[in-house]
C-alpha cells in the first residue's frame, strides 16, 4: 500500500535472510534489488513490490554515548534502542570524476527516516512517519568518516587498557585498517582534494570545515601513536612482526 516500515529483525539474522522471510511471506512480491526512491510507475503499479534495504539507527541519548566513564555495555544498548530516527547514505559522484582521487566528488545523499513510535516496541515494527533527504559534500563527508573513525580507535583502545576485550584482534585489524590506507592514499587524498590552493579558493565557505578536517588528522595521527603504545603492551608473540610492521607504516604516515 506504498508504505515504508522499519523492521527490528531477528538476533544475528543477515540482510539476505529476512529479505527470504519477507518474500516467502508475501509469494507474489517483486524484490527491488536498489536503495533508490521508487519512481511513480512503481507507485501506482498493479503489481506488488518489496523493497528492502538495512538502515543505521540514530541514537536518542548522544550526551550518554559521548560521556567518558560510563562502561560500554551500557552505550552499546543506548546504541540500538529507543530509536525513533534512521538513517541509510546513497554515494554518488557529481560533476567530473576524477580517476586518480575519488574524494573530490563523492557526495553522500543522507536519508534519515523518522518513526511514528520508538524500537524496539510492542512490535517488531513500525511505519515512517516522515523522511528527510540532505546532501552531504565530499568535505563534509571526508569529516565524519574521520570522525567515526577516532571514536572507533577510542573505543577499541579504551577495552584493551582496561581488559574489557579478551581478544586483541579488533584493535590489531582497526589499526592495520587505517595506518595501511593512509600509507597506501586514505588520508593523504583528503590533503590532495580539501587542502590544496584551487579548493581553499574556490570554496572560501568551507574555511571551517577544512580547518576541522586538518584537527581530526592531526587528532587520528595522535590516536594510533597512543594506540600503537597499548598494543605493543598487550599483543600476542606471535604477532610481533604485524605489530613492527605497523610502527614502521606508521612513522611513514605521520611524515
């Protein structure tokens, strides 16, 4: 009936297998294999048409999950309820693409969609009561990837001091992830794309935004020193090699 509903789906249950549930529950259906906002053909089709897609949920309760000292079994299920709000990004490209660095025109078109009441509730789902589309800039972007990131490296730095996390891997793998893009480009496009003189003049707007951008580099290059520290404490003999393979990208990074 042209409705839009978010649906909490079953613990651990991938994409693929509730796309079957909801097919095998509605046999007549045509799965739409996009994201993109159906045009009015599908609307006012006769047919029946499903589309699903995994949206991020927006937590109510920042101020919690940003306060240091509350333990993060707690932020995790601030994380995930009494959600009202969600969100799903679209990246495309506008103008021309520049082949040897993308960042300069990936824009992100950001959906957020906004419940008629809180998940998890009585129901498993609820329908949308509105949704709202931004566009968000390649800079723009470039900032809350980094963003994300230094919460990520703080988070997975923080378990490890305080023992929380059995296993070292998560944070060998986030280290290894983000010193061996931006040895390998990662950061160092951004520098090509916001930093050089054509972009500071050509957006005399973004003064702000590219002076926020440089404090989260400098911030991220100051985390993996940290992180580097803690890891050395704490990893296993075995994988000492990774471990100075990853001080040596390092040093090459920060210069």
């Amino acid at each position: 009936q042209n409705k839009e509903f978010v649906c909490r789906g079953h613990d651990y249950e991938r994409l693929e297998a509730f796309q079957q549930r909801m097919l095998n529950e509605f046999p007549h259906a045509i799965a739409m294999q996009h994201a993109n906002q159906p045009d009015e053909t599908i609307f006012q089709a006769e047919a029946q048409y499903l589309q699903i897609y995994a949206v991020t949920p927006i937590p109510e309760n920042q101020e919690v999950l940003q306060r240091d000292g509350i333990p993060d079994n707690i932020k995790s299920f601030y994380k995930v309820n009494h959600i009202w709000r969600f969100r799903y990004d679209r990246p495309f490209h506008k103008g021309t693409k520049d082949k040897e660095n993308e960042f300069k025109s990936l824009w992100v078109e950001r959906t957020t969609l906004i419940l008629v009441q809180s998940l998890p509730g009585i129901s498993r789902w609820f329908e949308v009561e509105k949704r709202e589309v931004v566009e968000m800039s390649p800079l723009e972007n470039a900032i809350e990837v980094l963003e994300n990131k230094n919460q990520q490296l703080r988070t997975l730095i923080s378990q490890c001091q305080t023992r929380q996390m059995q296993n070292v891997n998560p944070l060998t793998m986030c280290l290894n992830g983000v010193i061996d893009a931006a040895v390998n480009g990662g950061v160092a496009r951004y520098q090509e794309a916001f930093f050089v003189k054509e972009y500071v003049l050509n957006h005399p707007e973004d003064g702000e935004k590219i002076t926020r951008l440089r404090e989260l580099m400098l911030e991220q290059a100051q985390i993996l020193e940290f992180g580097l520290a803690v890891h050395e404490k704490v990893v296993p003999q075995d994988m000492r090699p990774l471990h100075k393979k990853l001080v040596d990208q390092f040093f090459v990074m920060k210069s």
